[in-house]
C-alpha cells in the first residue's frame, strides 16, 4: 500500500523530472547547476560538551560536517605545542578543520592575554569570547596587535552583558573592524527578537554562527531541532545568502545533550535540504 508520505515524494519527484524533461526538450542546452554557498556547515563545541574527541570526531564523521570550534575540553588552555599538533593530525584523520576557539570567558586582562595566546598556539584567527564591558577597549588593543577577529556571543535574556545581537553591535561599532557578533540565533529569537532581521541587519559583524532553534520567542525557549521550532529557517537561510555571509554556521545542538546524535544528524540533514531547496 502507498503511504501519504511516499506518494508525496514521488509526485514531487515526477514534477521535478517533468521539468526537466520540458527543459531539455525546448533547450538542449540549458544545464542546472547548483552555486556553491560561502557559507560552511560546522558544530559548535559545546554541543560535545559529554563526549571525548573521538566521540565527537565520530559523530561528525557520521552527519559529514567537517568544521568544529574548538573547545577548551577538547583541547586545554595550557596545552603544549606537541598536544595542539597531535590534535590537528587527529582532526585532519576525520576530515575536520578547527576553525575559531571558544566561548571563552573572561574577567581579567590577564584572561583576555590568556585567550589570545592560546588562539594563536592553536592556529585559529577567530576567538569567541565574553567579555567584559569595561575590557572591550582592551579587546579591541589586542585584535590589532594579533590580528586575531573577535566575536562576543549573546546569551540570551538572563545575559545581563550580552542579551541579543543589537546589544554587541551597539557597543562594538566603533571598534576596530576585527571586533563583532558570534551570533547565537536562538538566544537572540529567546530575547524576543527577529533573529532573520538581525542577521541582515549587523551581518558585516558576524564573524560566527550558533545554529539553532527554539521552542518559543521568551524566556521559556527551549532548544529544539533546528527544523522544529519558531525560527523561519529557510527565511535565515535567503538571509545568509543576501548578506554575503562567508563565515561558518556552526550548529550548537543543545537538546538531549547526552545523547546528541540523532538530533545533530536531523538537523544537519534538514538544514542541508534547506540549502538545496531555497
């Protein structure tokens, strides 16, 4: 018997092949093809935050996403130059590049220098960071003097420093150039704002992405997966195309955190689909 759900399938799929077809038969000439986004899939770290390297790597290899940010449970803040090169060649043997580290959170200047040194050791031009208020002046000193890019992540409405995107945009405008947005998506909507507005809005000061969705535009969102919550995803996706957005879109799966794998693979899948579809 033919379920609703394959009867779908293949009534799109002859649609599609109809096309094509008609196509073909009009122009023999014409060929599809599909413009490679400057955009890239990754996971944010602390979606692993219950698992070891080789757990994580696994998975990653299991929903083919080949960009992580690097967080420090993996990879130690005072790891010696032997480990940071051991830890690459373990990535590289899964197809992962470590692109940025964090979040790291800081309090002191003495942090801030911490930061910046490990990032550097690592290899990584992408640092994302909490701050302070009153170190941003110094943040901003020491993107100049590393030429390291710094992205502050939002946290939501219990974040009392950095609620939402127009809240880092506002006080990082006027720094240099190398200073901007980790931009969690999610957190941002949980603030009740317009998460597909925002990114076109301050998308020259994204340098990252959390991928995520949530269960509701308040306090009480719940992460969830990213095809099943209150976020337009193939909305934020025409977004990302419109604005030129060339950094990673790193999922930070955070629902069943111990059990992770379905939910990451589900997600990857769906915004994959997304990517193709719109």
């Amino acid at each position: 018997m033919t379920s609703r759900r394959s009867f779908v399938k293949k009534g799109f799929a002859g649609l599609v092949a109809g096309s094509v077809l008609s196509m073909q038969e009009t122009n023999a000439d014409v060929v599809f093809e599909k413009k490679e986004d400057s955009f890239k899939l990754g996971i944010a770290g602390f979606s692993f935050v219950n698992f070891k390297l080789d757990e994580a790597l696994a998975m990653m290899k299991r929903t083919d996403v080949h960009h992580l940010c690097i967080k420090d449970f993996h990879l130690p803040y005072n790891s010696t130059a032997e480990q940071i090169t051991a830890f690459h060649e373990k990535l590289k043997e899964s197809g992962v590049t470590g692109y940025a580290v964090g979040p790291i959170y800081t309090k002191t200047h003495k942090d801030i220098d911490n930061a910046f040194d490990y990032a550097k050791r690592v290899g990584v031009k992408l640092i994302v960071g909490i701050p302070n208020h009153e170190d941003l002046a110094y943040v901003d000193q020491k993107v100049k003097e590393y030429d390291i890019k710094y992205a502050i992540h939002n946290h939501g409405p219990e974040d009392k420093l950095y609620p939402n995107a127009a809240s880092i945009h506002e006080l990082v405008k006027n720094l240099d150039p190398r200073v901007g947005i980790c931009f969690d998506m999610g957190h941002n909507k949980r603030d009740n704002q317009d998460s597909v507005a925002d990114l076109g809005k301050y998308a020259k000061r994204i340098f990252d992405l959390h991928l995520k969705n949530v269960t509701a535009a308040s306090k009480d969102g719940k992460a969830c997966e990213l095809g099943r919550g209150v976020i337009d995803i193939p909305a934020f996706v025409k977004m990302l195309r419109k604005s030129k957005y060339n950094g990673v879109c790193s999922l930070e799966y955070e629902k069943d955190m111990k059990d992770p794998l379905a939910g990451i693979a589900e997600s990857v899948g769906y915004f994959k689909g997304v990517c193709d579809a719109v």
